[in-house]
C-alpha cells in the first residue's frame, strides 16, 4: 500500500532538513535512514568547509575566523591561479599589504620576489626614478644607472601601496605598463619590457577620483580587475580576542614569558571604535605589555584612557583652527599629553606647508618617512590640502 511520511531535524548550528518520502512499503523507516544520511552528508560538507577556510586562514598569515574575513579568505582562495592585477582597498591600519603578500605566496610566482613601495612616500621625480630606474647622468646626482622595481620584480609581484596618489603624469606611465609590460627609465632611449603582476592598494575612493579627474578611468578599471575590500576592524570585532592573543604570543615569543588581558580589559577592547584598525590594535596591546611590567595579568588600568569609554581617540583631538599656532592638551598622563602635542604640531606643520610633507618634515625637525608613517598613525592623509 502506497504511503508518504514527512520529517525533519535541526542541525547543531540550527540549520533545519526537511524530508518527504512516499511509495509503498515500510515509509516511515525509509524515511528517517534517508534523513539521517542528508544530515550527515550537510555536517560533513560544513566540516570539510570550515576546516579549509582554517586551512587558508594559517596559509594567508591573516588572523580572523569572522564573516567578512572568511568571505575574504574565500575570494583569496578563488584567485590562487590566477595571474589576474588586483586592486586591495580598505582604511589604513587594516592589513592590505599582508593580504598582498598572501595573494604573492598563493600564486604561481611565489618562487619569484616580491617588491613593495609607497607611492605616498616620494615626490614625483624620485617616484619615477624609484619605479623605472634610471641612466647615468639623467639627473644631478645620477653617477650610476639604477634598475627600477618594475626590473627588480620582473617575474614576481609589485606591490603598489597607496597608488591614489600617484600624480596623473605617472599615471599615465604606470597604464602603458599594465597594458603592453613597456617602460622607459629615466634619461634612457631603449624600453625595457618586464612580466610582473601589478597589485595596487588605497584608501581613497577612486571613482569619486575620477569623477573628478584626478584619476585616471582607464587605469582604474586597468587595476580593477579583481578587487579586494579588507574590512575595518569594526567590522569583525568578533575577531579581536583572537588578533589579542595573536599579539601577545608574538611578544611572548619575543621576551620569553607569556602575559594575557583581563575580562575588563578585552571588553573595553571589544567596544573601542579603532579608527587606526589592525594596526592601532597591535600598538596598543604592545604598549599594554610594556606598561604592565611584570604583570602577567594585565589590567583595564594600563589601557589608553579614551578606548572603550565612547569618546574619541586620546591621539585625535580637533586641531587648532587656521592662523592659531597654539596647542591645547587635555590629557592627565604624560603619553597621552605628548601624542595630542605631536598631532596638533603635525597637522599645523600640514596646513603650512599645504599639504607637502616634504617640507613640513624640514619645519618639524623629523624625516619624511617618519612624518609619513605619523601622518597615517594620526589619520592626517587629508590635513593641509585644499578642500
């Protein structure tokens, strides 16, 4: 006699399997083996899942088992094979450069070298030289002919950090490379021909640049082949107890000895902003572990006053308006007082300089990399340009 017999179950994550069987004989036992063996076959495919993204998570060096991580490890996972450009974009502080050498070691070049530079870190002529290379005598101080990175990285992968402010005559230079692997180093009359993959980073939003002609279209879409969004770290709080104790062993390791956070402490940290992402993160748990001395506790106490208490950042108070060459410091402690003078010098040094970090290093008495790395540490990319 025909029958039919409905069931259903609930996995161990609430996934829910409905099953409907119907036919003669004995319905209801049929039924419950085939819901049984759907079940596990789910369990096992989700197991088999969830360990490869463990599996690409250790292989990418990059710590996170949140949503919006996993979904990045998974587009990483999709482009192994590919000889693809990619554009990574993202906030400062959260890891683009890591996820460019992950791309790197995850690809058939692996076994070729794998060259970065900061776009943001020279002024044009040195970019360019930096880039290309250059002749003997094409400029005062050119005594030797120097092979660019482009040359340096032939095979491999190049790395171009911070791309967006790349000026337009670059640009243009950067496109004929990406579209025909040609380039002409400074004071030279033969072109060099190079096989690199070009992977690019920023944290400015190109289409709006181009919609205002400060970037070029062909080249956005030349480098927007594959892209890549690196989530803040607001984004994936989940993942700051792992990133923690990522950040302690690595000190731990460093120093011999171990340490750990308080309950206190981690939930401050799980309910801070990080407006300096990853990066702001690895500082502040290396400035905890400092502080702390011997303790092998570390308490709430060591913390950056304004993280977790919804103010904002003791190193980002507002700076002092146009024309105004005093500084005010609200802090009670001597660091936090020292970071909100050197922001405020630093931004005042910007708008005098308008914008041009070369000579606002000169005025501040520091190097341009190390007014650079400030400048990114503070969130000033924007300070001194013209609105």
């Amino acid at each position: 006699m025909a029958g039919s017999s409905e069931l259903s179950t609930t996995l161990a994550d609430g996934t829910e399997l409905h099953l409907r069987v119907s036919g003669d004989g004995n319905v209801e036992r049929l039924s419950k083996a085939a819901l049984d063996a759907a079940a596990g076959a789910v369990a096992d495919a989700r197991e088999r899942r969830e360990k490869s993204e463990d599996d690409l998570g250790s292989e990418t060096g990059i710590v996170g088992s949140s949503a919006p991580m996993l979904e990045l490890f998974r587009m990483l996972e999709r482009i192994r094979s590919s000889n693809a450009t990619v554009l990574v974009t993202g906030e400062n502080g959260t890891g683009k450069e890591l996820v460019a050498r992950s791309i790197h070691r995850m690809s058939r070049r692996v076994d070729k070298r794998f060259v970065a530079t900061n776009c943001s870190a020279f002024n044009d002529n040195l970019l360019e030289s930096e880039l290309f290379g250059h002749r003997r005598g094409a400029f005062t101080g050119a005594v030797s002919d120097k092979p660019g990175l482009f040359q340096v990285a032939d095979g491999g992968t190049f790395f171009l950090d911070e791309v967006g402010d790349m000026s337009p005559a670059l640009q243009v230079k950067l496109l004929r490379v990406l579209q025909e692997g040609v380039f002409l180093p400074v004071g030279a009359t033969e072109q060099k021909k190079v096989d690199v993959r070009i992977i690019a980073a920023t944290n400015r939003d190109l289409q709006a640049m181009v919609r205002d002609n400060t970037f070029r279209e062909d080249l956005y879409y030349r480098l927007h082949v594959v892209a890549l969004r690196v989530p803040p770290l607001r984004e994936r709080r989940e993942d700051i107890p792992q990133l923690v104790d990522h950040f302690l062993a690595r000190l731990g390791d460093r120093d011999g000895h171990q340490k750990a956070l308080s309950r206190d402490a981690m939930e401050r940290l799980m309910t801070h902003k990080w407006p300096g992402n990853v990066r702001e993160l690895e500082n502040e748990i290396e400035r905890l572990w400092v502080l702390s001395g011997d303790d092998k506790l570390i308490g709430e106490e060591h913390l950056t006053p304004s993280i977790g208490r919804g103010g904002s950042p003791s190193v980002r108070p507002s700076s002092p308006p146009p024309g105004d060459d005093s500084v005010t410091i609200s802090g009670t402690r001597l660091p936090e007082a020292v970071e909100q003078l050197e922001r405020q010098m630093i931004a005042e040094g910007l708008r005098k300089s308008k914008g041009n970090k070369t000579r606002a290093a000169e005025a501040l008495g520091i190097s341009r990399r190390n007014l650079i790395r400030k400048v990114q540490s503070y969130g000033l990319e924007d300070a001194g340009k013209k609105s």
